[in-house]
C-alpha cells in the first residue's frame, strides 16, 4: 500500500484486491474445460482468502466496537444494524471454515475427485454468501462515515506493511499458478501492473 494514502483508501485497496482473488475463483468454477491443473490455483486462492478474509473479520469487529464507543445509548435500530453486520461476519466464519478445511484436503490428495468436487460445491456456496452477504452495508457505513475521524480509521484499518507483504507473495501466488483460461478482471489486472512497477523499481 502507498505510505500517502488514507487509512479508508487502505482498507478499500484491500477489500478491492480481496475481491478480485474471489472473483477469479468464481471466473474458474465457471469454466467448463476444468482439469487437475486448476487444482493449485484453487488452493493459492484459499490461501490468499485465508488471509484476506481473516483481516477483513478483524477490521470490521474493530468498526463495530468504535461504532458501539461513539454510538453509545444505541436506538432500536441502531442496535439492530449493528446486530445485522455481526451475523455477516458469523456467517462468513462458518463459510470460510469449510472452505479451508476443503483446502487441507487438496492439499493432502490434490488428484483426488471427491475432494476436487466437494472444493468446487463449497467454494460456489461461499462465494455467493461473499456476493450476497459480505457486500456494501450501507446503514452502518454512512454512521462510521458521520462519526468517525482519520484516527478511528487508522484504528480499524490496522495499517501494516509486514502484512501486505505477505498479502503480496499471496496474491503473486495465485496468479502463478492461474490457469490461462481463468480471466484476471480489470481490478486484479491493475494491481499485477502495480506490482510489476513496483518490482522493476
């Protein structure tokens, strides 16, 4: 991340490259010619998620904490936005927990087909919940938006160079291994170039 960017363009820049990783994952389970050699990439992308989804768990756990702080005596309805993003992220945790646990097993027998298939039903099911349930959340964006400061920002993002780069040998990772019928999408296209500036640097 570029050490002038704000902490929200951070976390954006994050939640921006995590989506690009499942949305390749997505692209992948589309495709129809699929073989065993779509079966590194599906585990450098669970690893990638691994990561990725962890952070963005314990980012939006530190949100929900400073939004209680500056809410205090919350309304009904403020209660009940925050209760809302709390069931996505318990959702989220159940989803990711199954995808990892198809990731060990490919790790352990990458040839084998029931855990190939079981992989590919699984991961179709987390990435609908990550389109359907981990997306925008409008009403507790605009109160964090009204109520807090760069400091309240700089407190959720968790700004750490160790962690991009890690986050960056991840990513790199993924697209190593990337099928050449698996398309990048524009994001994950502009952040390969950014990485190669940054490498030819």
């Amino acid at each position: 991340m570029s050490a002038n960017k704000t902490a929200i363009e951070s976390l954006m820049g994050e939640r921006g490259h995590l989506r690009t990783s499942h949305e390749m994952l997505k692209a992948a389970l589309e495709i129809e010619s699929r073989d065993d050699s779509f079966v590194p990439f599906y585990i450098a992308t669970a690893n990638y998620m691994e990561a990725g989804m962890g952070r963005l768990d314990a980012q939006d756990v530190r949100m929900l904490s400073r939004l209680a702080e500056k809410l205090g005596n919350m309304s009904a309805d403020e209660e009940e936005i925050i209760a809302e993003v709390h069931r996505r992220l318990d959702g989220n945790r159940d989803h990711l927990k199954k995808f990892l646990a198809c990731r060990d097993a490919l790790v352990t027998d990458e040839t084998d087909q029931t855990n190939i298939a079981h992989f590919e039903s699984v991961s179709n099911a987390y990435i609908d919940y990550i389109h359907n349930r981990m997306g925008h959340h409008a009403p507790s964006t605009d109160i964090a938006l009204k109520l807090f400061d760069e400091n309240d920002w700089n407190h959720i993002a968790d700004i750490d160079p160790e962690y991009f780069s890690g986050e960056r040998k991840l990513y790199v990772a993924q697209l190593t291994v990337r099928p050449d019928s698996v398309p990048l999408g524009k994001e994950a296209a502009a952040y390969v170039e950014e990485y190669r500036r940054d490498r030819e640097a």
